[in-house]
C-alpha cells in the first residue's frame, strides 16, 4: 500500500487542533460508501447481522456514487454499528483500521492541486469546531497511508483555472491562493468588509488576460489588486438592507440547498407516496425560502415557528466568536484549495470564491433561525456552530450545486453580491 506526501498549510496549522469527542454525529448525520473489498473485509470480521439484528448492514442506493453501497442506517438514523455508548462496534471489536476508508479519513478532507494533496478539515464535525486536541501534525503519517488509497494519483497535478477557460501553471495559481488567504486571515478588518474586498478581489481576477503576465509581474499585480481595493474600501460604511426581487428568490434558493440534511439509505421501508410526498414538500420549501411571507420551512426539528421575513431583519453584524469561527472556516478551506477544481465541483477560482461568499451569507442568515428560536435578536457562537454542522457539508457534497442551472444561478446573483453580503452579514 503506498502513501502519499501531504501538506498541512501553514494557515491551517497555525489556527486549528482536533480531537475526536465520540459525539456519534458522523455516525447518525452521513451516508457512508463502501467498496466491494471493504464489504467483504467487514462481513468477514464476524456474522454482523445476526450480532446487530438486522437483516442487512449494506445498502444498495445511487447515492453512494460508484461505490453503490453504503453502511445501512436504522430507522432513527444511526449507523447499525453504532452502540448504545455511542461507538463503533467496528473500531471497538477491531480497531480504527478496520472500518470503512471514509470513517478513518472523517473530519480531514484531501484536496489534491497544482502537484500538492493538501489537507483540510469539515467544519460539519463539532470536535474541528471546538478547536480542541492534538495539533494536525500528530495525525500526518495515518494521514498519509490514507491518503495513498484514496487520492487519485492524476488529479494532483491537476491546476485549478483561474475564471472560464483561462488555465495557469501551479506557481500563478500558489499566488493568487496566497493572496486570497491574506484577505480573509486580515483579522483587523471587520468580518462584512473582508467578504466585500474578497468579493471584489474575484472581480479583478477575472478581468486579468493570464495568458500575458508571467508570474514575477503577476505577484506585483496582485499584491497592487489586494492593497488598491482595502484602500478603496477604508471610506465605505457597509449598511443593512434587504434583499428584493430576482435577487432575493436566488438567495432563497442557495438558503434551501445548503440547508438540508444529509441523505441517507435506511432500513426503514419508505413507500412510494411517502417519497412523493416529500419531494413536493421539498418543492415548496424551496419555494417558501424566497418569499419572506412565507411560513419557515421545517427543515430541521429545532426550528421555530415563525415567517421567513422574520429572518429578513438585522440580528446584527458577524462578529467576536462568530467571526472567529467563520474566518476559520474560511482560511482552512482556502489554504488546503478546499474552494476550487476536483475539490468543488470543478468551479474555477473565482466562482469557487463566490460560492464561499454565498455560502457565508447563507450562514448569517441561517444563524436568525436559531437565535430567532431562542428568542434572541443576536448571534452566538452556538448558532454558527449549529449551522456549520448543517452547512459546511452541502458546501462541497450537495449535488445540487454540480449541475449547469446551480452555477448559471451563481452567475445571476454575482451582480448583487455586495448587496447579499450586507443583507446577511449585518
């Protein structure tokens, strides 16, 4: 088995630490594929169904890619290995090497570009949240092993574009990566107003004619680019005001996607009306997200009863923990390329930051609900912790943002970015 060089960004392993807490949540929240060879090693281990009383620990479904199977789930939503003391029965008969490939890598994310495989963290675990634990370099050697199975030895070289078509080598691409890290790790600068210069930052990359600037005159470029617009921006006073129109339905729909829960294959058997049933209540949830007269959708059980245009107000601006935490987020994904090519959908660099800045908003507006169903009218770091277990997954899994209409939906909400990030964000 070979393993394979990682890099932790410097970034990362300044501002993070893990250590797993056994909350079970990867266990209840996520569908988890299985390989041919890993269902034979696992069903080989002992007679599982008759241990666990089930009459299946694998489940047949399209949702588990090429896999085509994943570990069963109960009917509440567990994973039939996980015991009444909220652990694998897997790791704990037999160790941590024996459980499927994507429970050993969970929380770390491998993002392979420009002749790297970096490494990131999923903000949908509460254990990276906390920020609690080892430091990463403790992990590196598991890490590797890992990563030599699973990484696809092409796609490492494999350079992220720029914007479009315009392709560049990895040392234009480390740069303007290095340059969108400073931006958002320039903590002095208030939370709303790094969104607005990275937002505007994404607009000079893509007017920029690559194939013309070679990389000494391109670190002067951008370094000219990062500098002009904070200046530009030291006169501006961000102001709250809502979303309208086409704009607001676009919002609405990204509020949706990036709000669902995970789907997962369970034993439970599921009728076909029931399954009809829900894909129209999904429609109309949709729907609901962009009409502020709305009655909020009961995407999730802890959500309070109360109008989507409730959640339109001003909860205040993104700030002390709740900065903290997001501009973590935001830097790990950033610095492990996290944002970009295989690791996103394909999206070049600056749609990849786009979707970020969406995604953050999201988030703001996300963090109402539940300070709304705390009878607050203020963000705690609770609630972004909250939201970030729901979120930071959709970011990056959700097949909803891979399809020709979610990045032509990108596209029309780009001209009221500055908009977007004021409305949710303040």
């Amino acid at each position: 088995m070979r393993a394979m060089k990682i890099d932790f960004p410097f970034e990362l392993v300044e501002v993070q630490r893990f250590g797993c807490s056994c909350c079970g949540r990867c266990c209840r929240g996520f569908m988890v594929p299985v390989e041919s060879v890993e269902r034979d090693a696992i069903a080989d281990l002992e007679d599982w169904p008759r241990r666990l009383g089930v009459e299946q620990i694998y489940l047949r479904s399209h949702l588990a890619g090429a896999a085509g199977y994943a570990l069963a789930k109960r009917a509440d939503g567990r994973c039939v290995f996980l015991d009444d003391d909220g652990l694998c029965l897997i790791h704990k008969r037999y160790g941590a090497g024996a459980k499927p490939v994507a429970c050993q890598i969970y929380p770390f994310v491998f993002c392979p570009a420009a002749g790297e495989t970096a490494v990131s963290l999923r903000f949908d675990c509460p254990a990276v949240c906390e920020n609690e634990g080892a430091e990463l370099a403790e992990y590196r050697a598991e890490l590797e092993e890992l990563a030599g199975q699973v990484v696809p030895a092409g796609t490492v070289a494999v350079v992220p574009r720029i914007y479009g078509r315009n392709a560049v080598d990895g040392e234009k691409f480390r740069l303007v990566n290095e340059a969108v890290v400073k931006i958002l790790g320039s903590n002095a600068v208030a939370f709303n107003l790094r969104l607005h210069w990275l937002n505007s930052f994404a607009e000079y990359l893509a007017k920029i004619k690559w194939s013309e600037v070679g990389a000494d005159e391109l670190a002067e470029i951008l370094d000219m680019f990062r500098t002009g617009i904070l200046a530009e921006l030291a006169g501006y006073e961000p102001l709250f005001g809502k979303l309208t129109g086409r704009a607001r339905k676009l919002f609405g729909q990204y509020l949706f996607v990036l709000s669902q829960p995970s789907q997962n294959p369970t034993l439970a058997k599921v009728s076909l009306v029931r399954t009809l049933r829900e894909r129209l209540g999904q429609t109309s949830a949709m729907t609901a997200f962009a009409k502020p007269s709305a009655e909020l959708p009961q995407v999730w059980a802890d959500w309070p009863r109360c109008k989507v245009g409730d959640l339109d107000e001003s909860f205040g601006a993104i700030e002390g923990e709740v900065e903290e935490l997001l501009t973590r987020m935001l830097v790990c994904r950033t610095a492990s390329y996290n944002y970009c090519g295989v690791n996103l959908y394909g999206y070049d660099v600056v749609s990849g930051l786009r979707l970020m800045i969406v995604g953050v908003a999201a988030a703001g507006w996300l963090m109402r609900v539940y300070a709304r169903a705390d009878m607050r009218d203020s963000l705690r770091l609770s609630d972004a912790e909250k939201v970030l277990g729901i979120l930071d997954g959709n970011l990056g899994y959700a097949t909803a943002l891979d399809f020709g209409p979610a990045k032509a939906r990108l596209e029309a909400i780009v001209p009221s970015m500055t908009d977007v990030i004021n409305f949710a964000c303040l």
